[in-house]
C-alpha cells in the first residue's frame, strides 16, 4: 500500500471531524469541517511565526509581535468555541501549538484529530 499524502492526510482527518459531528455527516458537515481544520492550520502557522519572533532578540519587544501574540489568543478562544460547538473537543496547548481532542478526568489530553504539515 502507498504511503498516503499530506493532503490525503489532511482529508481523513476531515472526514474523522465530520463524524464527531454526526455518524453519517452531510456534505454540509464536511464543508463545515474544512473550513474548521483550514483555520486550524492557519492558526499552527501563526503559532509558528509567533514562536520565532517572541524567540529573536530583534523582534521580541516590538508592538507588532505582541499584537500577533494576542491575535492568536483571540483566534485559539474563537477556534476552540467552534471546535466545541461542532464536534465536542477542544483546542488545548500541548506545546507552542495547539492540539484538537478531549481533556480526561483525570487532567489528561486525548488527541483527537492529528495534525499534519507540509515539510
């Protein structure tokens, strides 16, 4: 069996999205789970961007990286009400980026739906 691609990756993880949303989604759901998993990803890149400019002695202080820090802040609460909304998980922090799942009882985060990047 070939080795899948990112992007086939990327829609089975869709599809997984789409059917904590429903057993059997409509192509409404589907379209209603890239849009979430789009911004998801956008929200990785900027976490990343984030990363390298609060870690650049050039760059740490200025006005515009902690704009884009708390642009993220609003973005991550937003994205994460939606994920709730949708499907019943959460975006959590595991990391300098956030992770889509389910937080146990006993404190714990269960992964959910995995991310996958281009290289």
């Amino acid at each position: 069996m070939a080795k899948m691609t990112i992007a086939q990756c990327r829609e089975r993880e869709v599809h997984r999205l789409a059917e904590y949303h429903a057993n059997d989604p409509s192509l409404e759901d589907i379209d209603k789970a890239w849009y979430l998993m789009n911004s998801f990803y956008r929200l990785c890149g900027l976490c990343e961007r984030n990363l390298y400019l609060a870690n650049d002695v050039r760059t740490a202080n200025l006005k515009s990286t902690k704009e884009s820090e708390d642009r993220e802040y609003k973005w991550y609460k937003r994205l994460s009400k939606q994920f709730e909304d949708f499907a019943g998980v959460t975006l959590t922090y595991c990391g300098y980026m956030p992770s889509i799942g389910s937080l146990n009882e006993h404190g714990g985060f269960s992964e959910k739906i995995s991310r996958y990047f281009y290289n």
